[in-house]
C-alpha cells in the first residue's frame, strides 16, 4: 500500500484481495494484473536478439523497481529473466516475488539460498574474495542488484557470467567473468565496466544501492551507445630502396 503512490509501482504488478466481480473467494489464492508482453526468459527462448538500447532500458526500469522494494526493507531474492515480465506497453515489471523478504522477517529464519543457484551472489554460498569458504551471509539488497547484473549480461551475451550452477552445487566464482564485449560486439566498453561492477566477486567492489547502479546506466548511455570499431593498422612507414 505504501508503495502505490511511487512513480516506480508501476513496475511491479498489482495484487487484489479479491475478484472485482462475484462472491469472494473460497480458497486462498492471489489475484493479480495480467498484462500482455513475455518475460525475458521467453525473449531469450524465442532467440530475440536484445540490442544495447533495449537492454539498457530494462535495466533502468528494473532497477526502479528495485530502489522501491529496498526502500521499503523489501529483498526480491529471485531476479532473474523469468521473473522479469516486459510488457507491450514498454513497461517491465518485478514478478513473482514468493521467496521475498521483508524488514520485519529474520533473514536468518528464512530458507537458506532461496532463489535460482544461477544468480545467486556469492557471499549466500558462503564464499570470500578468493575463493576462501566461509559461513554464508543471508542476502540483503545487493543479492538483487547482483543478481540483476547476471541478468543483464545474460541478455546481452546468451551465456550466464559465472555458468550454470545446479542446486546441489556451490556457486563458482573462481574467476571474473569475461567481459560482454568479447561475446557481442556490440556492447559498449562503459556497459562492459558496469557489468563488472555489478558482478565483481568481491561484495565491496559491487553497487551499494540500486540507485548507484542506476546511475552508472544513465550516465553511461550518455556517451557513445555502440562499441568503437576496429583500428586498422598503421601503415608501414619505411622507406623503400
């Protein structure tokens, strides 16, 4: 109810404590907005290409919505393309958030990793900057922004920054990610820094907020939008007899 109000709700679907018309419910169940549009994980199903732009505004309008869940002591927890719902009104909205977590709720009570292994960050596997193994740190609101950065570079290059993790796995992160520009050409050498940022493996080197990363978007996407082409080689300038 606090978050109706907020430019950013838009983003993220309306729920009812009923139906608009007929009795009220007998089961317990919740009723939601249906918007025309496909998830991301349809999109890249599909095999839609995702151009630099589009992308850019997806990130842009998730990270809104994730600047007013944090704002309300709210953790998706599950950011991923599938819970990701672009519309046909160019609106991208949050869905699914079943395994969230809320201010008042313990992060210690609640399930342990809840999520997709995937984008997981690696402080929940208990994971340090080297690859030390140590007591897992329950997520916080850069588990989402960590886990938005997979989902961006995943967009962008078809391939997951870190690989496939199954559930029974410990995340891997032995290694960074290899930038997005060497995968799709097109990405620009600022975004390739962003998702860096975004998905270093050391928590301190990563976003703070949603609003940083939001930032380091917009101001990104003020400069050139494409990668800069090739240089051709210098001539050859000696002399000849």
């Amino acid at each position: 109810q606090h978050m109706q109000g907020s430019p950013a709700a838009r983003h993220l679907v309306r729920s009812h404590p009923q139906p608009p018309h007929g009795p009220p419910p007998a089961h317990l169940y919740a009723l939601y907005d249906w918007h025309r549009g496909q998830t991301l994980q349809q999109w890249l199903d599909k095999g839609q290409p995702v151009g630099v732009e589009q992308c850019l505004q997806w990130g842009l309008q998730a990270l809104s919505a994730l600047a007013l869940l944090h704002g309300q002591g709210v953790v998706h927890r599950d950011i991923k393309p599938g819970n990701l719902h672009w519309g046909d009104d160019q609106v991208l909205r949050l869905i699914d958030l079943g395994v969230a977590l809320c201010a008042h709720e313990s992060a210690q009570a609640a399930p342990a990793r809840a999520g997709t292994p995937s984008y997981i960050n690696p402080e929940q596997w208990g994971l340090r900057d080297g690859g030390a193994l140590g007591s897992p740190q329950p997520p916080d609101a850069r588990s989402d922004l960590f886990a938005l950065g997979v989902t961006l570079y995943q967009m962008l290059t078809r391939t997951l920054p870190y690989g496939e993790v199954l559930p029974h796995q410990v995340g891997r992160y032995a290694r960074d990610p290899q930038a997005a520009s060497q995968l799709n050409p097109s990405v620009p050498h600022w975004l390739d820094a962003v998702l860096a940022r975004a998905l270093a493996r050391d928590a301190r080197e990563r976003f703070a907020s949603a609003e940083s990363f939001r930032l380091a978007l917009e101001r990104g996407a003020q400069g050139p939008m494409r990668a800069p082409p090739a240089t051709a080689p210098a001539p050859d300038m000696g002399w000849k007899l």
